[in-house]
C-alpha cells in the first residue's frame, strides 16, 4: 500500500444519479471505474495530488461524457465523488472525509442528502436529533455517537414529517457516513465505512 507522504490521496465513486444506468468512470482521460451500476460505491482508488479531470460516460460510450468534472486532490485525502444531478445536469459532488479513527468506544457519523428535488431533512437517532435541516447536496460535520444499535429517522424538516426509518448499528472505533439516495417517495440509506477504518 502507497503511503500518504508520497503526495496521493484515496478516492472512491458513489453512483447516485437516479436515472439508474450504469456509467464508466475516467481520470484525465484514463479509466478509474467501469460499469459502476447505481447505489455502488467503488473502491478507493489511490489518485496523485493535483487537478484531476473526472468524466463520466454511460456503460461502453466515449464520444460525449455526461459530465466533466475538475477535482483538485490535495495530499493525504480521503474523498467520496458523488455522481449526482444538479440543475438538470449530471455533476460529480467531492464529499470529504474525516482521518483518524474515535477511541474509547464510540464512533463518528455524518450525514449526506443526496436525493434531487426533496426538502430538507432532520435526523434523528434513537429519537434525539443529531442534524437538522440538511438540504440536497449538503453532508454535515461529524458527530460522536456511542456504540449500539439506533432507530434512525429522516423527518422534513418543515413539518417534522417522517420519510425513512432504519435500524443501524455503530460498533467502536468506526467512522460512519449515511448516504440518502433516491427519488421521494423512493428512497434509501446506505451506511458505509469511511475509508479511515481501514487505515488502522
């Protein structure tokens, strides 16, 4: 495994785009991913520091990208790019991610709302509310929750109504991000691991 100290960063691609095809993923002209199919995540891949140009194609087609997208990588990142719609145009969403991982038991969560068109969101865990009024595209700070299993609630924001609820379960020493994916009224949320976990 590269070290960070030799100037590269670790990156993965989430496919969130709702229209659901599969896509292939460039960098600077050369293949990062193929056939990266929707809710999938790809491995972290390690990218050099700099500006990058990702582009992204539907499955097996090169003559026009659906989206090009410059990232500047800085050294020793951990980065998860969202391939999303925005304006009614396909983006890529650089979402950053936290180093290090929690001790004494407890882990670290944010959350990120990646679902076009809906409102804003609050969320609840085991009833209590750790972020409110989370808008499409927004990922919040970091949060220290202790270990266990939670009901996770997404509510709106504007009339407290609720639109997803899941059971999760937080074990020691993780860094959690919770992605919603979708579009309302169908919806998901999928609990990954950062890429720090595994950094250990």
């Amino acid at each position: 495994m590269r070290n960070f100290n030799e100037k590269y960063s670790l990156v993965r691609v989430l496919h969130a785009l709702v229209s659901g095809e599969e896509l292939d993923v460039y960098i600077d002209g050369f293949p990062f991913y193929m056939d990266v199919r929707f809710a999938q995540f790809t491995p972290y891949i390690y990218v050099p520091e700099g500006n990058h140009i990702f582009s992204v194609y539907l499955k097996d087609e090169r003559d026009s990208p659906l989206s090009e997208v410059s990232i500047d990588v800085k050294n020793d990142e951990l980065i998860t790019a969202a391939i999303i719609e925005k304006n009614d145009k396909v983006d890529i969403l650089p979402i950053p991610e936290k180093m290090g991982v929690p001790e004494d038991n407890t882990s670290k969560i944010k959350f990120v709302h990646l679902v076009p068109e809906a409102p804003n969101v609050n969320i609840l865990m085991g009833g209590e509310e750790i972020f409110n009024n989370v808008g499409y595209t927004d990922y919040t700070e970091y949060e220290n929750v202790p270990i266990g299993e939670y009901k996770m609630d997404i509510e709106l924001t504007e009339n407290k109504k609720t639109v997803l609820s899941n059971l999760v379960n937080i074990n020691p020493n993780r860094i959690y991000t919770f992605y919603v994916i979708g579009i309302s009224p169908n919806i998901d949320m999928i609990q990954t691991l950062d890429g720090a976990t595994f950094l250990q």
